[in-house]
C-alpha cells in the first residue's frame, strides 16, 4: 500500500541549510520542493530592479501587480522566473540578502505569496521551507520541522557559501545573520516562530547528510 504524500512545513532561522536541507530530501523523496525564501527574493529583486526603496511599503505593494513568480522545478533545484526572465542567480547576491527581511516584513507581499504557496502546496506532496510555513502558510501541514542551529554555525554556513564570490568577512555574515534573526523574530507580520507541534530538528552536531537523513525519518513516520 502507497503512503500518503504529506505536505511537510520546514521553518528555522537564517543559515540553517533549510532549503539545500529540504531541496535533497524532495528530491530522494519524489517530493515537489517550494523554497518560499526563494520567491521572496524574487520579490526583493523586483524592487531593487525596478529602483524602489524597500520600506517605501505603497511603492511596493503597487509592484505586486505587475509580477509574475513561476518556480521551474530542475533535475538539481529550480529556475526562478520574474516576469518570464531567469532571475535564479541574481536572487542570491548581496544587495538582496540584505533588502529581503525588509520586504518580507510587508504585509501586502506575504499575502500576495501565501496565496501563492497555498496553492502550490494543496495537492500534498511537497515540502515548503521558510519563516511562517507551519504558523501561516500551512498551518494543517500533516508533518512540521523547525530545523535550527547556533549563530555561529549557520554563519559559517553561509560565509563558505559566498566567500568564492564576494569577498566579505565571517564576522560581517555573523552578524548579518543577527541582524536578521532579530527582525525575523520581531517583525508584526508573521514573525519566525516554532509552533507548539513542530519537531525540532538542532543541526549543530548532524552533518549534512545526517540531517537529511533525520528529516526522512520524521516523513517516513508522517505518512504512515
């Protein structure tokens, strides 16, 4: 007998690996991976492109109608399209990583992506990773995760990400990422949260592989 393809909810701070995390798990699991961080991103681009301030909320919001955000799954991740342009390199630069939390805190943006995710997410089968997946996005997700680690960890996460392309410090990212959990946690729209019924998973002293591992574990457990 075939389990039941579950939709899985993965939130957790900055650096936490959550996406590649959840990317391999999808695929090993014939699941359909939504990186939620990555539409935000797209967003984020959208704005920085098209010249806007990204706290100048109404100047935003205006911008939401004129976008469209299509996720192209891909043998190893995905393509992510704004308004029919590959845009999947640019979301991860420097300039975004740090206008995303700003554009993220909007509450026209999130409805307007929510909306988005909900109906990706309706068919089951998929994994969702972000912020506010388990409180806001899917809050009758049959499986929840909050995938963790400590500062220092995700920083150095991150630093080994960039260092190739940007030359910036690990004590820079440290506190980039901080600064960024401070206003994931606090911000009035749908702050960062792990939900009472959340499995948490610390990937302080897992390996990569390890996590994965765990993470299959705990669907494997869900589906039945």
């Amino acid at each position: 007998m075939s389990n039941q393809r579950i939709a899985v909810a993965v939130d957790g701070p900055a650096g936490a690996g959550k996406s590649s995390i959840s990317k391999v798990v999808a695929k090993k699991l014939g699941y359909l991976y939504i990186d939620t961080g990555a539409m935000y991103r797209a967003v984020t681009w959208a704005v920085l492109q098209n010249g806007l301030d990204p706290t100048d909320e109404s100047a935003v919001t205006a911008l939401l109608g004129t976008l469209t955000l299509r996720l192209e799954p891909t043998e190893e991740a995905f393509i992510v399209f704004v308004n029919g342009q590959d845009i999947t390199e640019d979301i991860r630069s420097q300039s975004v990583n740090q206008a995303v939390s700003q554009i993220a805190s909007i509450k026209a943006v999130r409805e307007f992506l929510v909306a988005q995710q909900q109906a990706m997410a309706a068919a089951g089968g998929v994994i969702l990773d972000g912020r506010d997946i388990g409180s806001v996005v899917l809050p009758n997700a049959e499986l929840k995760i909050y995938l963790t680690a400590s500062v220092e960890a995700r920083a150095k996460r991150r630093w080994l990400e960039t260092k190739d392309k940007e030359s910036i410090s690990l004590e820079t990212i440290k506190k980039s990422v901080m600064a960024r959990d401070e206003m994931d946690m606090n911000r009035k729209e749908s702050p960062l949260v792990c939900v009472p019924e959340a499995i948490v998973v610390n990937s302080d002293n897992l390996s990569f592989d390890e996590t994965v591992d765990r993470m299959i574990q705990l669907i494997a457990a869900a589906e039945k």
